[in-house]
C-alpha cells in the first residue's frame, strides 16, 4: 500500500472547519496516514490541540529562508532580496503545499482545504488507475471571462517556460481536494528554478497572482507530457458565496456521487457550523445506504 501524507495550510478563524475535517481523516485514512498542517506563528496554540501521532503541526513561516523577514503586525513577509511584491497569506498557503513534498516522506500527498472533509475510505487507490496518478483536470472550463484564471495560466507557463496559453477555453484544474506526486513536486520546483535561475520559492513568491493547482497541472500536461488519468469526482465541491441554511446544505449533502470520497462547501459561504455539521451528518448517511 502507498505510504499517503494529508496537507492543510489553515488558521485560527478556519480551526473548526479544520477540527472536522481532521476527524474525517482520522476516520476515513489508514493509522499510518498523518495529516500536516501548516499554519501562521501567532495560530500555533489554537493547532496545539490536535498534534498528536497522526496529527503533525508546522508553522509555515519556519519553512522560509532567513532572506524573509515579516512585516510588524501582519501575516505578511518580504524577500530582503527582492522586497516587491511581499508574500502574503494567500501565496504562503500555496507555497507550504509545494515545500510540503521535500519535508514529508510519503508516496502521494492528499491536498485539502480546511472547508473539505472526507466521507468515505481514502487511499492513494482513490484517486489511482493502472497504479497512475489521476489528474483533476475538467476541459474547457476556463473561459474568457475568468480573468484571474487566465492569468493564473499565464503567470504558470512564465515560472516553466512554455509559450503564452492559446485562446481560451483552457482546462481548470483548481479544486479543494486532490492527489500530488511529490516526485513531481520537486521535478516541477526543479524546472521553476532553471527556467528563473532562482530559488523556485523566490521565483514562486515573487508573483502576486499564482496558482499552485494550475502550475502542477501545466506541469504534467505540457511539460512533462505524462497524458494522467482524469477523475474530477473525487469531491462534491460547492463554492457558492451565499450562507446556507441546515436544509439547502442537507440537499447539497443528498446528492453526493457514488465516487467521491470528500465534500467542500466554501468558507467564503459562511454557511453557519450547524448546517455544515447536519451536511456531513447526511453524508455519512448517504454513504452508508449504498
């Protein structure tokens, strides 16, 4: 069995979202899979709770060379080397899931959200075909009003080399919970650095709009060429903006698919905890009547 390793960037205001969805791992992973979670310095004690065997707890700006200092006051941090544009929480979250793959011994890394839990057995098997990777890939899902997705396209291909993106439609591979090769990990940090002839997180960081999703999944596609298998039901993903109430969460929850092993409603929703927790209730359900 492949050795899988759980990774959340999160904090204090998403540490109950991130309660449930570290009971869903304790529940729905193997005893050797640990969940790493990464979080700002000044949210540590509000994590502490939950380390524990299978529970590893990282403070994110730890990860950073000495070059990074933060600015007073903030969650924001400069390169002394290169001080614009500052890195910013945004960016850290999606950087410590990239560092992630040269700090954890694990054959596959789970990347999910704090607002995603799982709701059935997850395993790298989950989301494998013929012993691959699958790749969340939906075609044609990037269209010309997707302004910061075409960017995010853009700004990719920049940090790996590649010609400009054609003309949308452009495939969107920005999902809450997913698969990474961390072999792959480190072979695309490896390109940003030849391509840049800079640290891969100098030349990371260094963008104010990127998208760690869409660069791992240029990556396979255009660079690496690898043709993965598809499969984008690993998650019944809702990013709604608008709050829902305990009934239209239940409804979401009624329509799980067969395949999917996680459920995502966005924080942006701030559907309230009460109807988050009648979702999962259903989802267990759900589950248990197929």
């Amino acid at each position: 069995m492949s050795k899988l390793a759980v990774i959340t960037p999160s904090y204090a205001p998403d540490a109950a979202l991130f309660a449930d969805l570290h009971r869903s791992v304790l529940r729905h992973t193997s005893d050797d899979t640990v969940h790493h979670v990464f979080v700002p310095a000044r949210d540590r004690q509000v994590f502490a709770g939950f380390e524990g065997p299978r529970c590893r707890l990282w403070v994110r700006s730890e990860l950073l060379p000495r070059r990074y200092v933060r600015v007073p006051f903030t969650d924001v941090y400069v390169n002394r080397r290169r001080p614009w544009p500052p890195l910013r929480g945004w960016v850290m979250q999606q950087t410590v899931k990239i560092a992630s793959a040269g700090l954890i011994d694990a054959d596959a890394l789970l990347i999910v959200d704090s607002d995603a839990v799982l709701v059935r057995p997850t395993g790298v098997e989950s989301f494998s075909m013929d012993g691959r990777l699958c790749l969340h890939r939906v075609e044609n899902a990037v269209t010309a009003d997707m302004e910061r997705h075409l960017l995010w396209h853009r700004v990719a291909r920049e940090l790996l080399g590649l010609p400009p993106p054609p003309p949308p439609p452009l495939p969107d591979y920005v999902t809450a919970l997913t698969f990474w090769d961390p072999r792959i990990v480190l072979a695309m940090r490896r390109r940003i650095t030849e391509v840049t002839g800079r640290d891969w997180l100098d030349a990371f960081n260094g963008r104010l709009h990127v998208s760690e999703f869409v660069l791992y999944g240029v990556f396979v596609d255009e660079v690496l060429k690898a043709s993965p298998p598809i499969n984008t039901t690993i998650c019944h993903l809702s990013y709604h903006h608008e709050p829902w109430d305990e009934a239209q969460a239940v409804a979401f929850a009624d329509r799980l698919p067969p395949e999917a092993v996680g459920m995502m409603i966005s924080a942006k929703s701030n559907t309230p905890h009460e109807a988050r927790t009648a979702a999962i209730r259903r989802c267990a359900q759900v589950v248990d009547s197929t």
